[in-house]
C-alpha cells in the first residue's frame, strides 16, 4: 500500500486556523485585562485603614511634589480649628459605587480608629476621581454644624469642580475648596461660588446679516454696474459715426 501523504491546508483551512488562533488570544487578552482592571478598582476597603500621617494621599498621581506641599500646608493648618482635614485622589472607582458614598465610608471608618496618639478632631475628606472628573467632601460630626451639608455640596459642585473642567487643575481645585472652607471656620463670610468668567466676544470686521440686509451696498453695485456698461457703449456709438 503507497505511503498516505497529508495534504497540505488550503485557504480555507489557513483561513479558519487563523480564526481559532485570533479566538484564543482574545481570550486570554480578556481573562488577563479583568484582573487588572479589578485591581485599579478602588472602594473604600483598599485605601488604608486608618489615616495616613500625611494630609495628602494622591493615590491618582496628579499633583507635583510642590502642589502636593502646598495643599499638605493647608489641611495641616486645619488642626489649629481642631479638624483633622484630608484631600484624597483616585482613578478608578468600583463598579456601582460614588465617590460621595465612598468619602462617607471613609468618614465613618477612620473616625472608628483614629491614629494613636492622635486628638480625636472631627474629619474632613475631600475626595476627586480623576476618571470622571467628579468631586465629593463629607465631613464628621459635629463639624456639620459649622460646615452644613448645603456649603459641602457647593464647594464640591463649583468650587473644586471648575478647575478641574477648565483644565484639570487639580492642585488648584484643592487649594481653592480648602480656603474657602477655612475661611467659613474661623467665623467669616462663606466667600460664595467661584465666578465663571464668560470668554469675551471676538470683533470681527464681517458684516452681519443685519448689517447686510441694512445696507445700500447692493443698490450701489447695480448703479456701478449698469454705468460701467452704458458708458462705454455711448462711447463706442459717438465716435463710430
């Protein structure tokens, strides 16, 4: 009997060997990027369990050492009115989860176990996802009564929230909700919302359509025109005689 001899795969074979390769890198590629993305998913169970020794915990990585210092000054001076003040970044959130739900988890779990050694002041977090650009404060009884839940939200919504839809600002987003908060407890005027500047309008010199509808500029091109015309055919017939 003569030797069997494999034929070697057509195209359609070559074709569908490719497809079944393709299928199992992708899914390895899923079975790998599900893990990953679950570990840069934060809840309030991966961040320390008590508070940090510093003021600032940039787990986003956005702010430069000098930005990073100059907030790290700023919630510092906080403890001279007796509130232990933080300011929090993430870039990932778990699934379901909001960054106000997580700064109060965060709230009701560190005041539970306060550092040893430390004073038991009241804490203040303020939180931002640098993924959604969103912004939360939540503060620990009793400071509630001297920075009620409407100053929170306000100063989350506007005054945290406009740099960073400007430009992703965030060291000026901390800066500015902390001094407006600080300025509240030492007894003075909430200094409000910041202004939204509107860009100024830009002068052009192309007439607008009222402008244009207004004019005689369309009377005086017809005048030029019908005498550009009969002009020199008056011409032309007095000197062809």
């Amino acid at each position: 009997m003569p030797p069997v001899t494999a034929a070697p795969p057509g195209p359609s074979g070559r074709s569908g060997l490719l497809r079944s390769l393709l299928s199992l890198v992708l899914a390895f590629g899923l079975v790998l990027a599900a893990p990953v993305a679950a570990a840069l998913a934060l809840s309030a169970a991966d961040l320390p369990a008590r508070p940090p020794a510093e003021h600032v915990l940039d787990g986003a990585d956005v702010l430069s050492r000098a930005g990073k210092a100059e907030i790290e000054r700023q919630l510092q001076a906080f403890g001279a009115e007796r509130v232990d003040a933080r300011l929090i970044t993430l870039s990932r959130l778990d699934y379901g989860l909001d960054l106000s739900t997580l700064a109060g988890q965060l709230v009701e779990r560190w005041s539970a176990d306060p550092p040893a050694g430390s004073s038991p002041d009241p804490l203040l977090l303020l939180l931002i996802d640098t993924q959604t650009r969103s912004t939360a404060i939540a503060a620990q009884p009793p400071l509630d009564r001297q920075l009620p839940d409407e100053l929170l939200e306000s100063t989350a919504a506007t005054t945290m929230a406009q740099p960073l839809r400007s430009g992703d600002r965030y060291r000026q987003a901390g800066v500015d909700a902390l001094q407006r908060l600080a300025a509240v407890l030492q007894g003075g005027e909430d200094p409000g919302e910041p202004v939204v500047e509107e860009a100024a309008a830009v002068v052009s010199n192309i007439p607008t359509r009222e402008e244009t509808s207004s004019s005689n500029a369309f009377t005086w091109v017809t005048v030029l025109l019908v005498v550009g015309t009969v002009v020199p055919m008056l011409t032309w017939w007095v000197f062809s005689r």
